[in-house]
C-alpha cells in the first residue's frame, strides 16, 4: 500500500484517485479551489443553473468503466444519461439550417442532401468512411496506452487516408490539414465549416491542425452526444462521491507550491501554508506551466514530447443568459451559428488579426426543469472560442464580444434580446482564476501526424514517482480523455512502467 499525493480535483484526477484507492493505495486530493470537477462546473442565480463547463460530451463508456471497476454500482444509477437527438442543428451564413440526428450515418445523410442540396450527405458520408479509418488506426496508442518513447511514430505519417482522385496524372490526393479535407473532399462551404468546428471548439486553426482531426466528428457520430439530467455538472459530482466511497481524502483551498525531491524522485507535496506531505506517489493534474512551477526537475528536456510551454492556448468564453420564457418544443439542445467571416475568426483567435470579431458560436439550450426557476424561464449558455488575453474587462472588450455572440445566437433563439432578464460574462481569465489553467486556455485532445506537435506529455515524467493527469496530459483534452488519463496513470502506478493499457 502506498500513499499517494494527487494535485487538483480535476475530472482526470479524480478517476485516477478511484483507481488508486480501490487498487488499495491511501489517496489524498489537494485542490487550491473550494470544489472539485476542475472546468466542470456550475453557476447558479435567482433559481437558474448553468453547466460553465462542457455541457455535453461523448464516449460515455469511459464512465461507465470507471464506476464498474471502483464499486457495484454503475454509472447509471449516479446519473441520469440521455441521448440528445438531434445531436446538433448547424446554422450557416447563407441561412441554410441543418439538425443532425444523433449516431446514424444514414439519418445524417439524408438530413445534409434535403437541407443543403443532393450530393452533400454522400460527401459527408464518405467522409465518415475515411474518418473511421483513422480512428482505427490510432485509437488505441493515442487514447488507450500510455505514451511510450517511440511516440515519434505517432508524430509520422498521416492516418487519415488519402482519396483517390479521377485526374490525369495523379491517381490519390492527400490532405495534410483538416481545412484541406473540407476544400478538397467535402466542397462545400457549409460541409466544411461543419467539420472545421469540431476543431474549433478546441481552439485549434484548421489550417494547420493535421486532418487526422477527422476522428473528432467521427466520435461524435460513432459514439453518440450524451447529456447528463441536472447538467454535466452531476457527472463531476457522482465521480466525486465515488471517490469519498473509497476513502479518497480531499483537501480544499490547498495549493500545492512545490514538489518535494529525494533519492532523484517525488517523494511528497510542499503546501501554501508550508506544511510538507509525504507521498510514495504525486500525480499532477494541473496545466504544463503550473507543473513547471512546481518543481525544479527539468521536465523538458530534449526529447520529451510536447515540451512544457508557456505558450497560452485558446480558451472558452461563455456567456450565460437567464431567459424569460419557456423553450419551444423540439428545440435542439445544441445549435451552433456559423460565423460570416472564417479567416477573420480564425486569424483573430490565434492572435493575428484585430477583434472582437464575429464568432461561431454554440448555443446550449437543454430543456431541463433542474436547470430552471420554473416552466416560464430558460436557461442558455453560449459559448464561443477567444484568443488567450489578459484582462477582458480593461477595454470593455468583454461586453463587446458578448454582445456580438447575443447578436449572432439571435439566429437560434427567436426573440433572444427582449426575453434576456441577465447575464453573466465568464471570460478565459475568470476561467483561468477557478482553474488554475495558465490564462483560461483549453487543451485539445492529442492528435496524431503533425510532428508530434498536437500531442500531450506523457503521463510519466522524468523526475520518477511523479505522474501527469487530465487534460493538459496524454491524450488530452475533453471529457473523455480526461477519464482516459485517469486510467492510464493508475495503470502506470498499480502495475508499474510496463503497463500496457487497457485491454
């Protein structure tokens, strides 16, 4: 039995603690906040709740492992799963809409030829096909092993397979970038922006994010869009209390300052206030430049994949709204309103262009009584992709960008200025003061080709005893991984360096 030190209460680190305590290890949990769930969290004013976090999410299943290997009771008698349907409807500057059913090729087919012209699903059904490959030829060394020193392969070729082109001359076409997928094979504007946005919302360019990207929309198609009664806020909660159920102990408002060194490994945790914990075991769920802070081991040494950086990501800004009003019956839980301007949203996200400009912005709209005062009101969250900045509030920037995603959600929520009683702006900075997460920014799941550039650090580290979890960690961002990372570190410290992931 060992003890074990884990650093934040992050989703991630938190699967890997109930890992952890029913392996038999004592697990202890210090988180410098008040709660737990990490970016899975929830506002609430004058009887209205919000999701400020991922307000839906896919691959359930890795929850539902979690809950089956750390006790008798299974996922589904914590929460209540639903699957949304249609997954999504998608707005589009010419006017055109389109709802997507939820995990059917064919119903998604025939949605995209009635609503944006024949020929358009059986692009987009294609599409699938080749995605699918993709995800079958990386699934399992990106999110189901741990990231092993021949992750180079994972840096190579590209998965994603090249099409055959009837052209004189050339007989295939590969696409290297996600945005060369939608020129070259989707060609369609609306196809495309379709696709680029599952990227997006991650804060990745699809100019230059590998068109192995192509597994994100494929999970979401294969896997299904899965929200949780009450928000997904009741998934952090339920994971949470399994942890209790197994003795894990949690220590909030304690921030971890330093990590403790002896014999060449981690040997225990050094807290604000200067008390020192021992641990044969640290597991860090915090982002790369915290981490460094952390300890004085050199944990980028050449060679170690995806180097710790200071370079800022991308991150979410939200803006919560409290409608008057009830919600109309079949409205889609989640809509996302296409920007006008790609290149400008593009280029100002990545902190070359001028802003605030008009975003793509996801419109949640879940018909939950939870989540409400009562019948006549509506709770919406909008979400939108910012570039990293320092203080929003300073030149009013905040206010102007969230009047720009009101105006472009009025396209999906008829009537949406005269129903708003008020509203609440969480810009990346807020995010990066209840996080943690260096200026707000949101990790991307690991991806494979581009050089190795789009994956994560692994979860061991150099300095021995001291291991990387969550989303800032191997495979990376999104609920899902973030369990998947749970998974791997306790594998790596149950049964030691060679462990092979999940069978």
């Amino acid at each position: 039995m060992a003890q074990v030190a884990v650093i934040g209460a992050g989703m991630g680190a938190m699967a890997a603690a109930a890992r952890l305590a029913v392996a038999g290890h004592r697990v202890a949990v210090y988180e410098r906040g008040e709660t737990y769930g990490g970016a899975v969290r929830r506002f609430e004013r004058d009887g209205f709740s919000f999701d400020t976090g991922p307000g839906l999410f896919t691959l359930p299943a890795v929850y539902r492992d979690l809950f089956v290997k750390t006790g008798k009771q299974p996922l589904e008698d914590c929460v209540e799963l639903v699957q949304v349907d249609p997954s999504s409807r998608h707005v589009f500057p010419d006017g055109t809409a389109v709802s997507l059913p939820n995990a059917s090729r064919a119903g998604v087919v025939q949605a995209l030829d009635a609503a944006l012209g024949a020929g358009t699903g059986d692009r987009w059904g294609s599409f699938l096909v080749r995605a699918r490959d993709a995800w079958d030829r990386t699934r399992r060394p990106l999110l189901e092993e741990p990231l092993w020193d021949e992750w180079h392969v994972l840096g190579g070729r590209e998965p994603y397979p090249a099409v055959p082109q009837k052209r004189l001359l050339r007989s295939t076409r590969r696409a290297g970038t996600l945005a060369e997928v939608g020129a070259w094979e989707l060609r369609d504007p609306r196809l495309a922006a379709l696709l680029e946005s599952h990227a997006l919302e991650f804060g990745l360019d699809p100019r230059d994010t590998p068109a192995s990207a192509a597994v994100l929309p494929y999970m979401e198609h294969a896997f299904g869009t899965w929200y949780v009664r009450g928000g997904v806020r009741e998934l952090a909660r339920a994971v949470y209390e399994r942890c209790v159920d197994r003795r894990v102990e949690f220590v909030f408002g304690a921030e971890v300052t330093g990590i403790v060194e002896k014999d060449g490994r981690a040997a225990g945790v050094v807290l604000a206030d200067g008390t020192v914990t021992e641990a044969d075991h640290v597991v860090a769920g915090v982002d790369p430049v915290r981490l460094r802070g952390l300890t004085e081991h050199v944990l980028d040494e050449e060679g170690d994949v995806m180097s710790d950086t200071s370079t800022p990501s991308p991150g979410t800004f939200t803006v919560l709204l409290a409608l008057r009003g009830a919600c109309e019956a079949g409205t889609a839980h989640r809509t996302v309103v296409h920007t006008p301007g790609r290149e400008a949203e593009l280029d100002w996200v990545g902190g070359e262009g001028h802003g605030p400009v008009t975003p793509t912005v996801t419109v949640l709209r879940p018909d939950d009584p939870a989540l409400q005062p009562d019948a006549e009101h509506e709770s919406v969250v909008l979400t939108a992709v910012a570039p990293p900045k320092g203080d929003w509030a300073a030149d009013g920037s905040a206010e102007r960008f969230a009047d720009l995603m009101i105006d472009a959600a009025g396209t999906a929520v008829p009537g949406l200025r005269e129903r708003v009683l008020w509203r609440e702006i969480l810009t990346p900075g807020r995010s990066a003061d209840e996080t943690g997460a260096f200026l707000g920014g949101v990790p991307a799941p690991s991806l494979a080709s581009g050089k190795g550039d789009f994956l994560h650090p692994a979860n061991s580290t150099r300095l021995p005893g001291l291991y990387r979890v969550g989303g800032w960690s191997h495979p990376g961002g999104g609920l899902p991984h973030a369990g998947m990372s749970g998974a791997l570190v306790a594998g790596l410290i149950v049964e030691g360096p060679d462990f092979m992931g999940s069978q």
